[in-house]
C-alpha cells in the first residue's frame, strides 16, 4: 500500500485550473485580451496560440511568424488585434476576428524584438524593445515609427507604460533604466543606475508611481519610487524572469527557475504560498480582473492559475528563498544553522523544522559557509561579499562588527574548538584566523596557499587545521606558529571542496571533483582509502562520531554513506533534486543532515539508511528512483507515478524531516498491497473491514 501526505503543497497545487499544450518549443510570453476571454501565447516554434480561458482550447488557428521565434505578445487594449515580436526583429500585428495582419510588418529594429507592448487606453500607440539597444514607439494603424528612443549601450529586455501612456521605462543589460516622454521621444530625467545587472523585466503599478524591475543577475526584484527616484524594497535575490501587478495594484508577482512568487511589494513579504512548476517561467501575466494568472514555461507548456482570492489568509511555510549552501547542527543537536544564495542565515528547530528566530540579515551577497561554536552560543558566517559575520545564538543578533580583511569571496570557516580562533578561507588565495572575542585578525598570517581555498577545518584538538584548494592541494597548518605541519597532500588538479578532521584526529577526509573520497593520514603523503562511486563532484564529506563510517555528497544530487573499513557504500540517498551541496552527521551519530539548491534542509535517519536494502521485501520504494514522473524500481519497471511539482517536496524514508516550503511523505509496506491479475481481491479485502 502506497499513502501520500502532502503539507503545504496543496493550496498551489489547487490554484491550477488548466495547462494549455500544443507548443513544440519553449513559450516565451503570455498575455490577457482586455476582457480576460481569451490568452496569447508566443513561442520558440514561430507560432502565437490563441486560447479560449474558458474551454482550455485554441479560439483561431496558430499565427505563424515568418521571421523566426516569438518573443512576446501584447493585445490591443480596445481591439481584436495581437502585437508580437520576432527573433528577426520584425514586429507583427494581427487582427483575430479575421485571421490576417492587421497592418503591414512593422521593420527598423536590427535584432530581436524582446518586448512589444501597448499603451494603457490606447490601441494607436505601441513600444518594442530589441536586442539592438534601441525602443521604438509605433502607430500600429498605420504602420509608422514615431520615435527611435536611443540611449542605451546593450540590448533592451524590458519595457512598460505608465497607466496615463504618457511615459514608458525601458530596462537594459547595460544595468539602467531609462524613462521617456512618449510625445516628445525624449529622456524624462537621467537614467536609473543600482537597479541590478542584466534587467530582464520591468512593471509599473496602477496609480503609475512604482516601478519594479526583475534582474536576472542575484539582484532579484527591486522597487522603485518614480516620484523620489528612491530604491523602496527589495524582494528577492533570485533571477526573474517576468513581473506583473495585480490589476488593483494589491502585490506583484515575478516569475523565474521553477517558481512564481507573489509579494506585497510595499513591505518585501511573500502574501502566498509560491506556485511550483517544472522548468523556467518565462513570462507572467494577471487577467484583467485579478483573479487569475496566466504562466508561459520552458516545458512547452502556457498554465493558467487561480491568483488565490483569499490571499491574506495564505501565509507560506518559512523557508530560504534559494539554494541552502552550507549547514551545522549545534553540539546538542537540537538546532541547525543554514545559510543561503538568498544572503540570510536561518536557525531551525532540529525536530520540529520550525525556524526560531527571524532571518540574521546583513550580508550583501550569497552566504556561503556556517559554523557554530561548539558551546553553542555563536554563529559565524562567511560570504561573497567578502566579510564574515558573528551572530549571537541568544539574542539573534550581530555579535560584534563584520570581521573584513579577505579580498575575494570567503568561501568557508570554522571555529576553533576552544573557542579562541575562527579560520576562513577565501577566493584570494588565503587562510586567515580571527579573534573570535576581538574580531581582530590573528598576528599569524594570512596564510598563502597559492590558489583559491574552498574549505577549511580545525583539528579535535585545535592544534592543527587544515585547508582545500582550487588546485587539488589539502594543507596542514598548525594553529600557534602558522607554519605547515607536514608537506601538502596532493589529491589531483581539481577543486577539494571539503576537508574534515576524524574524531581522533589522525586522518582527513577530502571530497573533490574528480568524484572522488579519499582519507588521508595526517603526516603522510598518500591516502589510506579511496572511495569512489558518486558520479559527479563530491561537495562534501564528513565522519560519523565514531569514526566508523563517511558521509559524502554530491553534484549527482545523492548522499552516500560508507564504511570506512571496507571502503563499501553502505546505503545511497535520494531525496534531493538538484545538487546536495553540504552533509554532516548529527554529534549522536543517528541523523544525517543535509542541504542543496534544491532550497531544502533535510534530516536522515542513519539506523533506517543502513537497513534499506534489507527491508525492501516491505517497504516498495525502498530500492525505486525517480525517472521523469515515475519512481522506477530495480527492473525499471513502473512503480508510482509522482507530478512534477510534487519533486521538490518528497519526503521518503530513511528522510524523516524537510525543512522548506512544502513537503510530501510518501510511505508504502506490502501489507496491504495486491499483486496479480484478481483485482476484486483488492474490493473484496476492503469490504470486510
């Protein structure tokens, strides 16, 4: 018997009310008919689909482009007629109720049209940005270029109209935004800098005095004052695809890497749960009412969602908004500190996943390691902003200054285990130690390792630490002189992205990737054992309490456990759907705890791992992977049909916790399942219970 239990999964999944299929190539934009009946959609097949929001059909036969991918669809606000743009940067108009062009091809732009779009309240006026640098504003009646607005140094993503159609925002690769006078074709102010790189989507509110603007650079969306030409809020630090307001102007939502966001854009919140889908989401756009969404996706596929009405009550799960790069579980096991590509640090509940203070924010780029002292009272965190934070347990707040001096990302660090020294290692080629009362830099060095060092780890002791390179080098340092304990160990050219001490401190364990584990004695030059069966990078590796066994993952999105003796795989770990970026033992010894980009932190039950291959006769899924939709067992065959946008959330055993949005458990036994061609043994069984 197969049961499912989904938490926080089922609003979004219920706001689907239908997907529209018959593309063949990605769709690259979607938009409403002013009455909300009807859905254009532009793809990289060359056609424009036309959909009946109602029935879930096409209401026309496809519009075919001539001149390449459509790259984006606009409907005239008063009229049948449908703008698209084309890779051959030729913008098309078509009137639908008779199936032909509404006017002659509009041509001037040199590259791909990325963005047509008309004016609010007036079907006579319509602007197209291109690959070309250039906006150009069209009378799409008559056929004939009003104005070629030029300013920009790269190719223009994005544009959009205030309400009034009196002045429309133009968003550039070249990291500006511009505004112009519709009438006159001139520039309304100086351009807009501090907005993010690469600007991929612009939308204007409706009382026309906010600006958003998505990047798809780790600038996420910021939103802007056009009135005090003041950043007010920033939302996120995903790439974004596409933004739109909600007809009332309540929040926003911005689409990118399998997700759409809803937010209150005055205050930075998330309003509702985020809808999951199965690729990039490449344009969104709101029915005029408000009440529904339209999404257009990689997969080929043009969705239509219920915006969710009730809103205000739709609170989402806590969780990081982006890819959980590193993790420690405190020395009693009863918190875990994460930190993210989102710039936050997040402490959780180890039992019950809840998070128990609010987000420790003040880096400004993408938290790439987490260390907690190993009394439990402070956090430290290394960024590529290039600084490293302390954070009191207690209080939740900063301990201290920012300790700065690193002058490239710092990529790792660990406390010392009496509590005196943090050691860091960054992208500019060295190891450093901090005071961790002081937060002053050590007399003792830096430490020069000649290439950039990506992880770093004291010793049981703290007599010793040591150091991964960007070159296959893994140095021992000791911790009062700075001088190297022994000749560097050398396990190949490639990147060592983890190093970890045993308990009884004579061995190191690396991970690489070459795919390899290796464990090294500490003063010798070869490794003692090499693990090889992941089939991509290792990102990390580490010892059970006891010494016994190794935990390792990897790029190949799964974990591996193994013993140390035998240099077997114990068990393999599947659960994560994107690469597992870091994985420890609980200081017990009976979990396991990992993160990935997957955006989930994830508890594993060691006892339960260790026994999977021997409880397969009973438990269905015990052996199954997941192969497209379907979990597939040893003999590839077709076992249970899991959606896609279930993927992210499953929650298996051995996995006994998830900490992110959503997840779903998913258990199964034999006992109370039928095999064989009498089905009514199913019926019969159940009838008499």
């Amino acid at each position: 018997m197969v049961s499912v239990h989904t938490f926080g999964v089922d609003r979004g999944i219920d706001r689907l009310v239908s997907t529209l299929t018959g593309h063949e190539l990605w769709v690259c934009s979607v938009a409403y008919s002013p009455d909300g009946r009807l859905l254009a959609s532009g793809s990289g097949d060359c056609t424009v689909r036309i959909w009946d929001t109602h029935t879930g059909e096409e209401a026309v036969p496809s519009l075919h482009s001539s001149d390449g991918a459509v790259r984006s669809v606009a409907f005239a606000p008063h009229s049948g007629h449908v703008a698209f743009g084309t890779d051959h940067g030729v913008v098309h108009i078509w009137d639908i109720g008779v199936g032909r062009t509404a006017t002659v091809p509009l041509h001037g732009h040199t590259d791909t049209v990325w963005s047509v779009v008309y004016a609010p309240a007036n079907a006579a006026l319509i602007a197209s940005a291109s690959e070309d640098g250039t906006v150009r504003l069209w009378n799409p009646e008559t056929g004939s270029i009003l104005h070629v607005l030029s300013g920009h140094t790269r190719a223009v993503r994005a544009i959009a109209f205030r309400p009034d159609g009196q002045l429309v925002a133009s968003g550039s690769k070249d990291k500006t935004v511009r505004l112009w006078n519709t009438f006159t074709g001139e520039s309304a102010g100086e351009p807009i800098t501090g907005l993010g790189d690469n600007i991929s989507s612009l939308a204007i509110s409706a009382e026309g005095k906010t600006l958003a603007v998505g990047s798809m650079s780790a600038s996420g969306v910021r939103v802007w004052d056009l009135e005090t030409r003041q950043i007010t809020v920033e939302l996120c630090r995903l790439p974004v695809t596409s933004l739109s307001f909600a007809s009332d102007g309540s929040y926003l939502a911005s689409s990118g890497w399998q997700a759409i966001h809803f937010w209150d854009w005055r205050t930075g919140q998330e309003v509702a749960a985020p809808i999951t889908c199965s690729d990039w989401v490449n344009s969104v756009s709101f029915s005029s009412d408000g009440s529904y969404l339209s999404s257009a996706t990689s997969d080929c596929t043009v969705q239509i969602w219920r915006s969710g009405g009730d809103r205000s009550a739709v609170r989402p799960p806590v969780a990081h908004d982006g890819a959980v790069t590193s993790i420690a579980v405190s020395a009693d096991g009863t918190f875990i500190v994460s930190g993210s590509e989102d710039c936050s640090v997040r402490i959780w509940n180890a039992y019950t996943a809840e998070q128990i203070s609010q987000p420790l924010l003040g880096h400004s780029d993408c938290v790439l390691s987490v260390a907690i002292s190993s009394d439990g009272h402070l956090i430290a965190s290394a960024s590529a902003d290039r600084t490293i934070r302390r954070w009191s347990v207690v209080t939740h707040e900063a301990a201290g200054e920012p300790l700065r001096g690193h002058k490239g990302k710092v990529n790792a660090i660990a406390f010392s285990p009496d509590l005196r020294w943090i050691v860091s290692g960054s992208d500019d080629g060295t190891a450093r130690m901090w005071n961790i009362v002081t937060g002053f830099p050590s007399t003792i060095g830096p430490l020069e390792c000649n290439a950039r060092v990506l992880a770093v780890s004291f010793s049981p002791n703290g007599r010793i630490f040591a150091s991964g390179d960007s070159q296959g080098y893994i140095r021992i340092w000791q911790t009062e002189t700075g001088l190297v304990e022994c000749e560097p160990l050398q396990a190949n050219l490639r990147n060592i992205r983890s190093v970890v001490f045993s308990p009884d401190g004579m061995h190191v364990v690396s991970g690489s990737e070459d795919r390899s584990v290796r464990v090294w004695k500490v003063g010798e030059q070869k490794h003692t054992s090499f693990l090889v069966n992941h089939t991509d990078w290792v990102w990390s590796a580490a010892y059970s309490p006891d010494g016994g066994l190794i935990v390792s993952s990897s790029e190949d999105k799964t974990i591996r456990i193994w013993d140390l003796e035998t240099g077997t795989t114990l068990a393999t770990l599947y659960g994560h759907e994107q690469r597992v970026r870091f994985v420890v033992f609980s200081t017990d010894g009976r979990s396991i705890v990992s993160c990935g980009d997957d955006g989930t932190i994830r508890v594993w039950d060691v006892a339960t791992a260790l026994t999977l291959p021997k409880s397969g006769a009973d438990d269905l899924l015990a052996d199954a992977t997941l192969k497209g939709e379907w979990y597939v067992g040893p003999s590839h065959e077709l076992l249970l049909w899991v959606p896609y946008r279930y993927h992210d959330y499953l929650q298996k055993p051995p996995c006994k916790l998830v900490i992110g949005r959503c997840h779903v458990i998913i258990d199964s036994n034999t006992g109370g399942s039928y095999q064989g061609d009498n089905w009514t043994a199913c019926w019969r069984k159940s009838m008499n219970h």
